[in-house]
C-alpha cells in the first residue's frame, strides 16, 4: 500500500521539512477514506489565548507508547489494519530514516487519524522539543483549492505575518518534520463543507522521556 520509493523533497527554509509526494496511490487513498474509522473520535478543542497553542479537531489514538490500543485497532476496515502495519513496519520506518536523515527504530511512536471539521484549526505553534520527528499522512482523494486546512509554514509566531509557504492537503502526500526553535507552522482555518473531510494520519516519534502529552 504505502509508496516507499517515493523520494523526498527537502525543504530548508525557515526549517526542515521533508515532503514525499504519491506516498499513497490514488485508489489507495479513496479506499482509506471512505473505510475509515467513523466512531470514537474525541473532540479536542482549546481556544484559551493564554494556552501555548489553540486548536480544534477530531483525533482517534490508535498507538501510543509504541502499543496498539485493541479497543481501536481490533474493529479496523482491513484497508486501515494494513495500513497501520505498514506504518509500523521495518520498511516503513527505513525509507522515513533514509528520507529524514533522523534515527527512529528506537524510539516509542504515537500514530492517530485526525478529522478536521469545517472551521477546525490549528493556530501558529512549534511542536515540543522531546519529539524527534511529526510525520502528517494526507487522505482525503480531492480537496478543494478554497478548502482551507493547508499547513502553513511559518517565519516567526506572529499569526498576522504572511507564512512563508502554503501546503494543501493533498492525497497521498506525506510530510515530515523534527520540530526546532524555528518549526512554527500552523493549519489554516478548514472553510471546505460538509461533503469533504480533511483526513490525515499523524506519527510522532518521542525522544527517550517524551510522549506525555499537556493538551
């Protein structure tokens, strides 16, 4: 299912990113759209101006700690079972190494399907420093060009200032990130309706003593 002989573009400026595009063929992608998880999502909302990041959007954890949760994973469409193993896998994992340049075997992942509903986002933040790599997997098949939801790349925490480039959801485009003192990104406002779902897969691979969550 997952493309790894997709090769990477490297992205240096303001920070790294690593961005892999047809990690997912097309069909591949609608297959995972349309059998995805449709129950126990939880709603997560922040909107304090005082929080370090605000943000609205629907997550189903389906690994932390480098563990499966059964309660999730045990009822997946097969489309989303083999993606996930896929994911958790040897070549996976190689082909992110290789393309990332940053070593992961070792390191305990947290891997979940987030939905963005119309008027979900996510505002001008860094991503903590005890995460090694944030790696965004796109899976909706068409997203309109007027569809919000892009991640915005960023120069500075300044929400005002014009970001630096502008990513669309694209299907099957893979991104990847080690969050730095220069990473600050954002997710645009989702103005896309109700007929199209902004579905990502997101990994983050903890450094030793990471992985605890405060939001």
């Amino acid at each position: 299912m997952l493309n790894t002989q997709a090769e990477f573009e490297h992205i240096t400026d303001p920070f790294a990113i690593h961005l892999a595009q047809n990690a997912l063929a097309v069909e591949s992608v609608q297959s995972l759209y349309e059998n995805a998880p449709r129950d126990g999502y939880k709603r997560v909302v922040v909107t304090d101006p005082n929080h370090d990041k605000q943000y609205a959007m629907n997550l189903l954890s389906l690994q932390k700690g480098g563990e499966k949760i059964p309660a999730v994973t045990d009822s997946l469409s097969p489309q989303w079972e083999q993606l996930l193993e896929e994911l958790r896998g040897d070549k996976f994992v190689g082909w992110l190494e290789r393309g990332t340049g940053i070593k992961l075997r070792h390191l305990a992942a947290e891997i979940g399907i987030y939905i963005h509903d119309p008027g979900d986002f996510i505002s001008v933040h860094k991503d903590k420093t005890d995460k090694a790599l944030t790696a965004i997997l796109y899976l909706t098949p068409y997203w309109p060009e007027d569809g919000g939801g892009q991640y915005e790349v960023r120069n500075s925490p300044d929400p005002v200032e014009e970001p630096a480039r502008r990513i669309s959801p694209r299907a099957g485009q893979f991104l990847a990130f080690p969050p730095s003192e220069k990473s600050w990104h954002s997710v645009s406002e989702v103005t896309a309706g109700d007929e199209v779902k902004r579905i990502t897969v997101q990994l983050e691979f903890w450094l030793e003593g990471g992985g605890q969550r405060s939001d």
